[in-house]
C-alpha cells in the first residue's frame, strides 16, 4: 500500500511540474507558429499559341508515331523515324521530348531554314508551341518520347 501512495505521489508531482510548463503560453510567445517555407505563384497570362488540329503530329506524322496516352489535354508518343524518312510540317501546342535513340537530322522550326541536330540517347527539350519538319539525315533510327500539352493560359 506504502508502494502505491509514493507511485501515485510521483505522478502527481510529475504532473504538476512538468507537464504545465509544456503548453505555457509564455515560453512560446516569443515563437510564431508559421511555415516558414515561401510560395511563388506566377500566373502565366501569355496567350495559348494558335493550334491547328488538321497540323496535329498525330494526324501528319502517323506513320511514325505510336500514340500512348491522350488525356487531360496532354498526348504522349514515341516518334520513330529510319535513315532517309522526313516528317512532313506539322504543329506542337507546349511540348517535351526526350531522345530514346539518337541519330543526325535536319530539321526547320517555325518555317526558318533547317538546321542539322546531331540528337544524342538522354538529351531533353522543353519547348512553347511551334511548328516543324524534319528528315533523318544519319545512319541510325532516331526514335523520341514526346509530349504535348495543351494548356489554356490568361483569363
């Protein structure tokens, strides 16, 4: 019984020492209780390039592509040209693309005259909406995971 009382007072005071002082509103006034992580929201208010589907990769450059996802406003596929093949003018809203296999092309962006690209496996591009064509001037398959994503901007 002796065992008990003293085990029963130490909790008591352990109590009424130690655990008010762990919710005292004085200790912590000098804290604020913020994330102190910043946030920088930029809103992009560029108006979405004029995209036409008849010039859509898909529909031009058919034979070269294998379509693997087309959802939420963004198309995934790999484009797969052989030495000699050319990709007929065709348009690309914001995009990605990722060389799979490397190889020499030429290749003409927004109408300009072409420029030789020597596309090496692991590269990466991000680009806004633009139109182009190209032809696989080397000696291997190039083959490319791209992705392009129609994303409305402004108000």
């Amino acid at each position: 019984m002796g065992k008990i009382k003293k085990c029963t007072g130490f909790i008591v005071l352990f109590y009424l020492l130690f655990l008010p002082g762990c919710n005292d509103p004085a200790s912590n006034a000098g804290k604020k209780n913020t994330d102190s992580a910043s946030v920088i929201t930029v809103k992009d208010t560029t108006p979405m390039a004029a995209y036409d589907p008849a010039m859509d990769p898909l529909i031009v450059g058919a034979p070269f592509i294998k379509k693997l996802a087309d959802t939420l406003n963004v198309k995934m596929y790999l484009f797969t040209v052989k030495p000699g093949d050319s990709a007929a003018i065709h348009s690309h809203p914001d995009h990605a693309v990722y060389v799979l296999e490397g190889g020499k092309a030429s290749i003409s962006f927004n109408g300009a005259a072409s420029q030789v690209m020597e596309l090496k496996a692991g590269m990466g591009f991000v680009s806004g909406a633009l139109t182009d064509a190209g032809k696989n001037i080397g000696t291997t398959t190039i083959k490319l995971l791209v992705t392009d994503i129609h994303r409305p901007r402004g108000d």
